[in-house]
C-alpha cells in the first residue's frame, strides 16, 4: 500500500529543504477584500468559496465564506454559511462518477444493496450496451466504439456532445432521460452498418454522462437519483444536495444574470429534473458543506482511513490514476483534468477561455515552476444560466487541500474562474511553491486579470448585440407563410413560429419534455431562403463559435408561399424539421 501511495503522488512529497507551512488564516482581510472586488466587477449576487486543507495526517483545517451583494450590488456582506443551495452545473460529473466508483470498486458489504452491487462487479471492462442489454429491455445496438462506462465517465470514448437536444437555447431542459436512446443515440448509430461499431470519438460531452446514467438505472434496477443517494449522498450526509432542483419550498431557485451592459437580472433559474436526460452531467444541486463533506471523504480516504466502508485507498487510486492512455492529450479523470498549477490547463473550463481562447486575462498559470517542481490538482469547472462554479482538488502525502468554489451569477465574466485561481496562489504559498526568487515568479495580479477580462467580454458582447440590431434593421422582407409548428425528423423537437401582436415573427424551442412557459425568441428572413433567430447572450447557452446552439440559422423549403421544412445545420449534421399539419 505504501508503495501504491508513493507512485500515485511521488510529486506531491515534500521538497529536500523541508517548508514550514504558513500557519496564517487561510481567509485573511487581504485575500477577502480581493475576492470582494472580483465579485463586485462580475456583479455576482452570491458567491461561496470553500478551502480544506491538511498537512500528513494531521487535524484538517477548513475555512468558508459566503459573500452576498445587496439587491443594488453596492454593498456585500459575509457570513459563514455553507448551506445556500447552488446549481453545481458540470460538477455533477464528479459526484456521479464517485458514485459509480464506488458501487464497482467498493468491497462487499452488508448495506443491503450486496446484491444490486454485484452487478457492477466487473462493470469497468464490459461494453456499455451489452451491461444495458443484460438487464433492460427493449434491447439496444452497439455504441461506435463500443465504450465501456469507465471510458464514458473520463470522455475517452462516446458520443458528441448535443446540448441543443438536452435543452432550449436559453437552457431549459427538454428531454427526459427514458428519451436518451431513441432521441440521441440512435441517430449516432444511423450511419454505421448493423454489426459494425465504427470508428471512435473523443471529446468532452454531456450526453456520456446520460449514457453512465441509463445503464447505471438498468443495473441499478431504480432511478440515477435513487443510485447516487444510497451509493454516496447518504452515506455522507450530504442531505441538501439533490439530483434535480428541489421540492422543498424553502429554497430559493432564483439566480443573478448580468447583460452586455453590464447590468444584473434576477431571474428564476431553470429547473433541472431528476428524471432530465441532463441529470448526470450537470443537473445536481449542492452546498458548500456538502461539497466539502465530499472531498474531505476523498481526502480521508488517501490518508488510509475508510470512512466509506468498503471503499479504501486501493479502489480511490483507480479514480485518481484514471487518465487517457499516455500519450494522449487529454488527462480527464472522475475529478476533471489532472493538470498542475503551472499549466493553462487550470481555467480551460471556463466561459472566459471560451471566449478569449489566446489573451493572457484568461490564460494566465497559478504558479510558474518548473515542471520536476510543480503541484498536481484536479480540476473542474461548471457553468450555466445564472451558475458559475470551480473545484480544485490535491491529494498527497505532505499537503492535501481542496478549493469550491460557487455563484449563483452568470454574465460576460465567470467570477469563480479568477476566484479559483486567485486561492489556489495562496495554497502554493502555503506549500511553499511561490514567491521563491530562484524558482517562481512574483504571481499574477488577478485582479488586474479580471478588470482586463470584464472590459474586452463587455466590449465584445455588446459589439455582438450590436450587430443582431443591425441585423434587425436590415432585415429581409418575405411575404411567405412560416407560422406553423414544425417537427424534427426522426427526433421529437419542436418549433412553434407565431406572429405576435406587434407584427414581428418569434420561436419557442420545446422537446420530448413540454414546457409551461418557453421563452419566444425573435426571427427574422435573412434573405430569400434563410431565417434566424436571436437568442440574448445573457440568457443563451451554447452560443459560442462551434457550440451545439452558435448557429440560429435555419435553411427554408417552401411550397406555394408556404414553408414546409426547416434545415438547421450543427456540428454532428443536419436537424431537419417538417411543418406539423393543422
């Protein structure tokens, strides 16, 4: 064991001139009033950050701040309060992926699921469809590639990414999960052979994470919400996390959206269910407290105790080694990334490198040692409407910590992205790891970096509304009929086109799932053959170059005056949709 110990994280141990950890408050007055300033130039409403830290197997020490703008954003004030519940958004993955450790790696136990467990016995080498088939029916073909759900759970095998199925352009939820396999996946497979597997694809996707959820249900024999409350929620006692937004009245499910101006909205978050094909990729709602109760479990768990009986530092290694094959370039693990403080790597998940893939405000390192010399971390980042959010995680003998950070606040800069940073600079202090003249550098000054991003994100969104004015104004005129309801082909998305009161043509997106209430979006003819729609940037989701929701055009086919079908192309293809008779 001890040798396992050594090899997972011979970085992490502790340098030949020995460090004397500083001892000072990890949240002191300066580092508050930095991430006071941060929040205050994104204009977040509410923002807690978490930090646990440990030397060797010593008493551990966790420091938590939540900080809460007035309804104007002029003033904040801190408590100590880790129970606000957050949309955790993509951090769901890690949580899932846990659970799904747990029940394939965890020792025999009586739990009273021993037998529902020896299904995922040996669940790591099997092919996902043929572990479906083997307890659900109608039964499915195989995926291309055949992935196995631990290549799902790392994104080193599965299918591309279609968040415009999972949801509307503004981020609600459309799809339930028993729509998973006949909405999405059977279109996957439509252009491969009976038999055939196909070739592989790699790539950080939502829908993996669907798949992990529908196999897990059909060896689970019970629902994804049911299997990670038993596998690892209650065994926790993380009792205010839930998978979908909660029933319980008590919690607020309003959240802060900030526009190209400048200027906050509250809005109703969306509602992401439990039964949502988006659950297990990003649906989960949590707390500080309990996000820390999850990684002091990790923590715990490399430092040779057991506090999940059954689940020891053998079965934790296989989740912390978990990377692609070497060689490859990814290193996604059931933690995120596996990267370390000196590369760019950390802040590559957030909606500021989406947006300003080569400027330095969004590129910047952590530390800058040399690689021999560097500190290892897990790292992931969700963001989603009204949802900003960060976790760093490392483990070793010296020094373990683990950084969570949550907004309830989406808009043009991701305040959790430079707050993540900005304390993982104070926990490679307290390692040691910055300010030495002879290896580092002085550290960058985050809040310049986030008064640099706040100016070109503003600058470039309102240049982006800008031009969907002029757009407008130069519109085409058409005097075709588009109004209608319009249905995918082979897939059950809706258009609904009305003409409003005031002359002007509007969208909803709906789904399998029918909303209440979808958000009407303006459309507009481009030209003769061509329409589009606008969706407000501090509402959409996906609208970045490339993304499952960048492209609002739609290619027209008519007849008679009349549009008959709707063409809309993506990344993976074209959506076709057919006008619904009357």
């Amino acid at each position: 064991m001890k040798k396992l110990r050594e090899k997972l994280h011979r970085k992490a141990t502790a340098p030949r001139n020995a460090h004397t950890p500083n001892v000072s408050p990890i949240f002191d007055s300066e580092l508050e009033d930095i991430i006071k300033d941060i929040l205050q130039q994104c204009v977040t409403k509410t923002a807690t950050i978490s930090v646990r830290r440990q030397i060797k197997r010593e008493a551990a020490e966790h420091q938590l701040r939540t900080i809460v703008a007035s309804d104007d954003s002029t003033r904040q004030h801190t408590t100590a309060d880790g129970n606000y519940v957050y949309h955790i958004a993509s951090l769901s993955k890690i949580l899932v992926a846990i659970a799904v450790f747990v029940a394939v790696e965890k020792s025999p136990s009586e739990d009273g699921f021993e037998t529902l467990l020896e299904r995922f016995r040996h669940a790591q080498h099997e092919p996902l469809t043929r572990l479906f088939n083997e307890y659900k029916d109608p039964k499915i073909h195989a995926l291309p590639g055949n992935p196995t759900i631990y290549d799902l759970l790392v994104h080193r095998k599965g299918v591309p990414s279609s968040n415009h199925r999972l949801l509307t352009p503004t981020g609600c939820p459309i799809m339930a999960q028993s729509d998973v396999w006949d909405e999405l996946i059977s279109r996957v497979r439509r252009n491969t052979s009976e038999g055939h597997t196909g070739s592989n694809w790699a790539g950080y996707s939502n829908v993996n994470y669907a798949l992990v959820a529908m196999v897990a249900e059909a060896m689970w024999d019970g629902s994804i919400q049911s299997f990670i409350e038993e596998m690892l929620l209650l065994p926790l006692g993380m009792h205010a996390t839930s998978i979908g937004v909660s029933m319980d009245e008590r919690i607020d499910n309003r959240g802060r959206v900030v526009d190209a101006s400048g200027m906050p909205h509250d809005i109703e978050r969306p509602q992401y269910q439990s039964d949502g094909a988006e659950a297990a990729a990003f649906g989960i709602y949590s707390t500080a407290n309990d996000l820390d109760t999850f990684f002091k479990f990790i923590i715990d768990t490399f430092h040779w105790n057991e506090p999940l009986r059954g689940f020891d530092l053998t079965a934790l290694s296989k989740a912390l080694k978990m990377t692609y094959e070497p060689g490859e370039s990814l290193l996604f693990t059931p933690f995120g990334l596996y990267t370390t403080l000196g590369s760019s790597v950390v802040g590559s998940l957030s909606p500021n490198r989406a947006l300003f893939p080569e400027d330095d405000f969004s590129n910047y390192t952590v530390t800058s040692s040399r690689d021999d010399d560097d500190i290892p971390v897990y790292y992931m980042a969700g963001s989603a409407i009204a949802s900003g959010c960060a976790t760093a995680l490392h483990v070793g003998q010296e020094y373990s910590f683990a950084i969570v950070v949550l907004t309830d606040t989406s808009g043009p800069v991701d305040a959790a992205d430079h707050i993540l940073r900005l304390v993982l600079q104070r926990m490679a202090q307290w390692m040691g790891k910055l300010n030495s003249t002879s290896t580092f550098k002085q550290p960058i000054n985050v809040k310049d970096m986030v008064t640099r991003n706040k100016n070109q994100a503003l600058r470039k969104w309102q240049e982006l509304e800008q031009k969907h004015v002029r757009d407008l104004r130069n519109a085409h005129t058409n005097s075709k009929t588009i109004a209608g309801v319009y249905k995918g082909v082979d897939f059950n998305q809706r258009l609904v086109i009305i003409k409003g009161d005031d002359g002007k043509t509007y969208i909803t997106v709906d789904g399998p799932l029918r909303l209440q209430s979808s958000a009407q979006l303006e459309m507009y003819w481009i030209d003769d053959s061509n329409v589009k729609f606008n969706i407000p940037l501090h509402l959409s989701v996906d609208w970045l170059d490339g993304a499952d929701w960048s492209n609002t055009t739609f290619e027209v086919e008519d007849k008679d005056q009349v549009v008959q079908a709707l063409v809309r192309t993506t990344a993976y293809g074209k959506d076709r949709y057919l006008r619904v008779p009357p």
